[in-house]
C-alpha cells in the first residue's frame, strides 16, 4: 500500500522526496490544489471517499499519514 500511495504522490510532485518529508502540510510543501490533485488519485485508485471531514492537516503531512488514511478508509 505504502508504495503504490509513494508512486502515486511521486507523479504528482516529482520535486519533493515523500520518503523523508515528515510536515508536508506544516512546511508549505503541499498547498491546497496538490491536496484536491491527491485526494482525487487516491479514491479513484483504491475507490475509497475522503470525505471533508478527513482533510486535516495530520493526514497529509506524511506519504505515512497519508497510507494510513487509505488503509482505514478501505476498512470501512
């Protein structure tokens, strides 16, 4: 899982390293258009909902956050 989110959020931003960035959001890394372009790649591709409720900074500071809110999301 957490290899196909890395992928995924590498064709996104080949600019930033996902493997070491740990506050994407904090650091201004992302901004909210690379959040709408993330959240649309991953329901399409694990056919989950992020719903508003998810979009917290805490699920996207991480390629780690970011699995994680995939892998709970496919539970329910």
């Amino acid at each position: 899982m957490n290899n196909e989110v890395l992928e995924i959020l590498s064709d996104l931003r080949p600019d930033v390293n996902f493997k070491e960035e740990k506050a994407l959001v904090g650091d201004g890394i992302l901004d909210s258009i690379d959040i709408i372009s993330i959240v649309r790649e991953l329901d399409e591709e694990f056919d989950i909902t992020i719903k508003p409720a998810d979009l917290i900074p805490e699920n996207f500071n991480s390629a780690e956050a970011i699995s994680k809110l995939v892998e709970k999301l496919m539970e329910d």
